[in-house]
C-alpha cells in the first residue's frame, strides 16, 4: 500500500512520452500521404462521377491529379523504408536479438492477449464487462500497423507495375498481368481507403473515451494519470523498467504544439469522412 502510493506521489503532475519525434514524423508523413493518395486514387477510380470529376478540376486536371498520386506512393515508400531503419538502429542500439523484438509487453507483434482482449472489449461496448487492461498496443493498433505492410506490399507493388508498365512488359512480365495488377490496385486501395476512415477513426476520434480527438500520436506525451486510466499494462511497467521512466518529465505538450495538432487533426478527419460518403454515394447511385 505504502509503495503504491509512493509511487503515486512519484509521478503525480508528470507526462510520459509515448511517441518520439521521429515516430511522430513518420505518423504526419503517413497522414499526409493517405490522404493524398485516398483523394486522388478516388478521384481516378470514380472518373465517371460529377463530384469526383469537379474534384479532379480544382485539383488542375487529371494530370495534375496523377502526379500528386505519385508524389504520394513516393512519400509512402519512403516513410515505410525509413521505418525499417528505424526498428534496425533500434535493434542494434539495444543490442537485441530479432526475437526479442517480436515478444513481450513493448512488442506490436500479435499474442494471445490480444484475443483475450478483444472479447473483453466486446463485452465492454455492449455494456456486459468492465473496460479491459490495455498495455502499450491494442489489438486495433497492431492490426493497423501491419496493414501499412499489406498495403505498401500489395497496393505499393501492383502501383509500380502500374506506374512503368513498359518496364516491367520488357523483363517477361505478361501484357495480361499488368490488367490485373489494375484490379488489385483499384480495388484494395478502395478497400484500404474504407479501413481506415471508418474502423480506424472510431478507434482514434470516436470511442467515448478518446472522442473526439486522440491527440497523443501527435503531441508525443501524455498524462501519467490518463495513461493509468487508459493503459494500465504500460502504467506498470513505469514501476518495473528505468527504459520507461527515463520518458518522464514535468513538461506539457505546449499550448502551440497542441492547437496545431487539433486544426490538423480535425482537418484531416473532415477530409476522410468526406470521401467516405462521396465513394458511397457514388456507388449506390453513380459507380457502374
């Protein structure tokens, strides 16, 4: 009891970085180039659509259009490679074997957990059962991050084949594949594009307790207060591991820092939910 306290009086008023900056760079890039990608690729694949055809004009035309979907898919290959270096100077900073990167509470890498918790979650919703323990990543948060890896390996390569189809044609690749890459690419982009506005903006703006707006992923800290409420996992860990502790200190997000985040924030959610309901209006009464 006496040590519960203690360490309660140890971190009262202090914030936790849970993002650095790098990670929060590569999550603005990600942002910018979805979005980026998600208007123009919609505006391609609805061409037959009034509203989508007026959004190419503002844009400066089709071809303006697919330059700026190309730009994107550039920033995504980017981003995702210099994640990759990120996880290895990571690696070899820690001197850590690859295994232990795939295990423990810090890990993104799937385990039972994750089911345990995803059935308590629905429990929760549905009123029947307390708030689940979450640790520093959820079963939604990992399934997001691995997407990217599914998205920039399937809509990522099928685009290239797209984007140079001579090249490609010239190595052996047959004429009749570059048709199909077409369909994967159109058609999982569509799907990636529906993901994430919808399942992934209730779990970051619409769960009652982050609406509307998780702003952690863009300032990097958070109250230890809020974080014992809504992680308790990783709120124990600040006890157990000096790694975790050496992310404590006295300094709030600045008042700058966070109303940027809100304007960009509320920017981009507005963005998404409006080309949600654009491709579904477009496909009850336009698409063909």
């Amino acid at each position: 009891m006496n040590e519960n306290m203690s360490a309660e009086n140890k971190f009262k008023g202090k914030y936790y970085e849970r993002f650095d900056a790098f990670s929060r760079f590569l999550h603005l890039l990600v942002i910018i180039s979805f979005l980026s990608l998600a208007i123009t690729g919609m505006v391609i694949k609805f061409s037959g659509a009034g509203v989508f055809q007026t959004i190419s004009r503002i844009l400066g035309g089709y071809a303006v259009t697919g330059f700026v979907h190309r730009v994107a898919a550039v920033i995504t290959f980017s981003y995702f490679f210099m994640h990759i270096g990120y996880l290895i100077k990571k690696k070899k900073s820690r001197k850590q074997k690859i295994k232990d990167l795939l295990k423990g509470e810090s890990s993104l890498m799937f385990n039972k957990s994750d089911i345990k918790e995803f059935a308590q979650t629905m429990k929760w919703f549905l009123g029947k059962g307390p708030r689940p323990e979450y640790g520093r990543w959820t079963y939604w948060e990992k399934f997001d991050y691995f997407a990217v890896f599914w998205g920039v390996a399937v809509i990522g390569a099928s685009g290239l084949f797209l984007w140079f189809p001579e090249f490609f044609t010239k190595l052996g690749v047959p004429g009749w594949f570059i048709n199909i890459a077409t369909i994967i690419h159109s058609d999982e982009a569509l799907l990636a594009v529906g993901f994430i506005f919808t399942v992934h903006f209730f779990n970051t703006h619409f769960r009652p307790d982050k609406f509307p707006m998780d702003m952690v992923i863009f300032t990097g800290k958070v109250s230890l207060d809020e974080l014992k409420e809504d992680r308790p996992k990783e709120y124990a860990l600040l006890e157990m591991e000096e790694k975790y502790q050496q992310r404590i200190n006295d300094i709030p997000p600045s008042s700058a820092l966070d109303k940027a985040a809100k304007i960009f924030g509320f920017a981009a959610l507005f963005i998404g939910l409006t080309i949600i309901v654009l491709i579904l209006y477009s496909m009850i009464f336009v698409y063909q």
